[in-house]
C-alpha cells in the first residue's frame, strides 16, 4: 500500500527564522521554563530540548500545528504487506548546513547511530526496532524491522527523529555533536550556554524559498514563572510557555500581549515506586490517589487551566479510554492505608521533575493533601541534571532511589503506543525509559506487544481498553490533571505555536 504525502508538503514544514547582521531587527526572544539538557535530540528526555533543536535539525516526517503528521524531508512511503519493511522516498537538492548532501547515506548514517546499544542513547528505545537501514539510491531508503511495528512512521515523526550531517558525526563523533549538531533546518546553531541561552541564526541556504522570515532565535530558560512574566510586559521576550497560571489575568489585560489557552495531550501524574514499600501495596497507591483533590489542584497550581485526569492516557491521543476522573475521598483513602497496615500513615520522599513555580506549587499542594490522610512527604523539585542523575539513569530497579514522583508527558507520536510502553511497559524501567513507577502487569504488557503487531483499529482499541482499565485499577500513579497549554505572544510576532504535546510550531514565525 502506497501513501503519498506529497500534496500536503506545503503544509509540513514552513521555515523558522534567521539571522544575519550582530543585531539584526528581526530577533525573536523565546523565555522557556526550564534549561535544556542537551542539542542531540537522540538524547534528550525531555519536550523541550527537542522542541528547541526543531529550529536546526529536521525530520523525515513531522508533525503540523494541529498534530497532523505531515512529510519533511520524506516525499512518501510505502509498507510492505509483512509489516517489516517500510521504503521511504526522499526529497531532492538539500543541503545541511555544512554543505553536505542530505541523502539516503545521511539517513542510514543517523539511524545506524541510535540503533547501536553501544552509543547509549536515551532514544535508543524508540528505534530499536530498526533491524537495518539501507541505502536503495541517493533518494530511497529502506527500514526492514525486528518485528511487526504498526506506528513505525509516526515514530519516525517524533521530534527526536531528525537528520544528522553525517560529515558532523565523523569529524565531532557519537558524543561531540551535541555541542556541534548541523541539520538542515532553518535556522545554524550559533551558541549554547546551559543556564543562560541557546541560539541560533537564519541560514541563507535553507531549501525552502523565502524562509525562514527572522533572522534570529534566542531562547531563553527563566525558572521563575514571575520573571518570564516579566519579561513578556516589558519586551524582553516576544514569547513565552508557559505562561505562569497566576499571572494569565494580568497579562490578559496588556494591550502588546496575546494570550492563547489551547488543549493538550499534556499529562500530569505522580509515580509511585511499586517495588518499594509501602508503593508495593496496590491499597496503598489507591489511598493515594483518594487523598488528592484533583479539582481543586487544578485551581491551585494551575488557575483553572486544567482537568481532572479522565484516564491513563489524555482525551486526543489514538485510542485513550475514559476512565475517570479518580474520586476525591480521603475518608476512603484512611480506610485503605488502615487495611492495607498503615493505620497511622508513613514517611517518604517526593520529588518533582521540574523546580519552576507551578511544580512547585503541585508538590506543596500534594504534600499537604498526603498530611491530611497521616502520609508525611519531604519534597525536592528536582534541576534538570539531577533529575538525570537520580531517577533517569537509576541502573538497578532494587535499589532506585525514586520513591514518588511528580512528572508529565505527551505522546509526541500521537498514538497510544508512546503513551503506554514507555511508561508502563515492564521492560521500559530506568535507563532503558521512563517507567518511573517501576511497574509491571503480564497482562499490560501483551496487551501493548499485541498492538503493535495489528494494523486492524478494532482490535488495536480493544488491546489498548484493556490495558488502559488495569493500569487505571492497579495505580501505579496517581492520576492528576491534564493541562491547558497557556502561552503569550507580543502582538508583533505571529507563526509561533504550542502543539498538543508541549512542542513547538515556528515555521512560519516572523516579526513585524
């Protein structure tokens, strides 16, 4: 079966920015939330490195504004009727920003690098399931897969899917080129300082005509949801997200300032460590979930731009289930923590994945609602280093010192397969993924083997259902809001958006 994406090229990519002159009129200031963690998409865990590095690298296929996958640097596809083989056609005459062809070698080049446990990627998991990547000609390359993989191609369109010059991976290596990464996006990376900006300029060769529209990029991480408030009134920043829930009435009010709530596919939960006591006792996980009051966190932390959580995974993505929202009733939650020993409550840790105002505000709230059911939690919010040091690169699941722990994600695939198995897959626990929880259900996980393996939507719902209500009832979280995704715009910038999964749309982006 044949799928051309050609007709809607037009749509996938518009370009992004540029840059020329030390202080060019056209420079877009970006106030992010937190630090990036690294310029090598393969490894990045977190949305925001690889929203930012979209302005340099690109993709075989992508993503619109709207969560519509849409060809990048791909002309088409094709699959084979055994699910194993996917030929991808490629477009022609581009160039990354080195000067090296983009080709079908590029993409073999790239992909033979993720796929190799040796590098030790964080992305790793995601391709693993390439078995081999092959050269056909200059414009055709050939994936032949392990096994049967039904979201093959959405995969290839998660951010962290892009190109590499493989002239940059030869001359910096497997480890160098995230201090050196050259796409053919269009914008060239410039400068990267950790804790006080990343940016990037126009590239006047980029393959798409009259893009991109600005001349410079800079983003910037403010931790302080008041500074980028801030920043945002007085110009220092064209545009920020997010936008601080408590400062959404305020700068509603700024006359220079356009303000957008959009929905998301943005999920908040706390994990809670199932291989450690008291996490062990499903009773104990459930009182837990009983003791949040979800509605009135969301009003809290969040201003009221958020949901209750109404299931495992977020209304928007393929396949999610409606399963909730979870019932406040702390009554109900002593009852279990009694039932299940621990009539008096009991100490432990909670640490946040993000040390802004608005986790901040989440882990206090959800330590004073624990308190009143007799749980007494220390919390940290953890900076982006130690949250790799401490929960992402945890080697042995007996002795991860995670106990519960407040984080997010979106399924930048758009599928339920990315919802679940990186998650809540028995194999996916830390370094290999992000099952904080350290959870595992036999009957879960065939469930998401199985669905891999079906292409019919029938049965590929029904294995996702399933899966969905047994985690829903096991707990391995506790199942918190989906947010709005709430950002602000001086009103001389347009073309920048948020997507549904927190990531960034700036093709069109341009300054008036």
């Amino acid at each position: 079966m044949r799928y051309s994406l050609a007709s809607v090229a037009a749509l996938a990519l518009g370009a992004s920015l540029a840059a020329t002159p030390a202080f060019a009129a056209k420079d877009v200031t970006v106030a992010v939330a937190s630090t990036f963690t690294t310029m090598d998409p393969y490894d990045a865990n977190d949305t925001l490195s690889q929203a930012a590095v979209k302005s340099f690298y690109q993709g075989l296929f992508g993503f619109d504004k709207n969560m519509k996958m849409v060809p990048v640097l791909a002309e088409s596809y094709q699959a084979g009727k055994d699910g194993l083989v996917y030929t991808v056609k490629l477009k022609k005459g581009i160039k990354f920003h080195d000067g090296t062809d983009f080709n079908a070698e590029a993409v073999k080049v790239t992909f033979d690098r993720v796929t190799n446990p040796e590098n030790k990627l964080k992305r790793y998991v995601l391709y693993k399931n390439i078995a081999r990547t092959e050269v056909v000609d200059a414009s055709t390359v050939r994936f032949t897969l392990h096994e049967p993989f039904s979201p093959f191609i959405n995969s290839l369109a998660h951010p962290s899917g892009v190109i590499i010059s493989p002239a940059a991976l030869k001359e910096h290596g497997s480890k160098g080129i995230a201090q050196h990464p050259v796409g053919t996006g269009p914008f060239k990376f410039v400068e990267w300082k950790p804790s006080d900006y990343l940016k990037v300029a126009k590239w006047d060769g980029y393959w798409r005509k009259g893009y991109p529209k600005v001349d410079t990029i800079t983003w910037r991480p403010v931790v302080d949801n008041n500074s980028r408030a801030a920043m945002m009134q007085t110009g220092e920043a064209n545009f920020t997200y997010p936008v601080p829930y408590e400062q959404a009435e305020v700068l509603k009010t700024k006359p220079q300032l356009n303000l957008v709530a959009a929905p998301s596919i943005v999920h908040r939960y706390l994990s809670m460590n199932t291989m450690q006591k008291p996490f062990d006792n499903p009773k104990v996980r459930q009182a837990i979930n009983y003791a949040i009051n979800k509605q009135a966190l969301a009003k809290v932390a969040f201003s009221g731009y958020a949901i209750p959580a109404e299931g495992v995974i977020p209304n928007g993505v393929e396949y999610a289930a409606k399963l909730g929202p979870w019932p406040y009733d702390p009554a109900k939650a002593r009852e279990l923590l009694k039932e299940a020993g621990y009539p008096n409550g009991f100490e432990t840790q909670l640490w946040s994945a993000y040390n802004h105002t608005t986790a901040q505000k989440v882990i206090q709230f959800v330590q004073q609602q624990l308190a009143q059911v007799g749980i007494k939690a220390s919390v940290l919010a953890l900076e982006a280093g130690q949250r790799v040091e401490k929960v992402e690169s945890a080697q042995d699941p007996a002795t991860a010192p995670v106990r519960m722990y407040y984080v997010g994600w979106s399924s930048s695939t758009g599928e339920s397969d990315w919802a679940l198995r990186p998650l809540l897959f028995g194999e996916s626990m830390p370094p290999k993924m992000f099952n904080t929880a350290y959870y595992k259900n036999e009957a879960v996980d065939a469930d998401i083997k199985k669905a891999l393996n079906t292409t019919d939507t029938k049965e590929k719902a029904a294995l996702y259902t399933d899966a969905q209500k047994r985690i829903w009832a096991d707990a391995p979280w506790a199942f918190l809001v989906t947010e709005q995704l709430l950002s602000a715009s001086t009103k001389n910038l347009s073309g920048f958006y948020v997507m549904p999964d927190a990531s960034f749309n700036f093709d069109e982006v341009d300054l008036k």
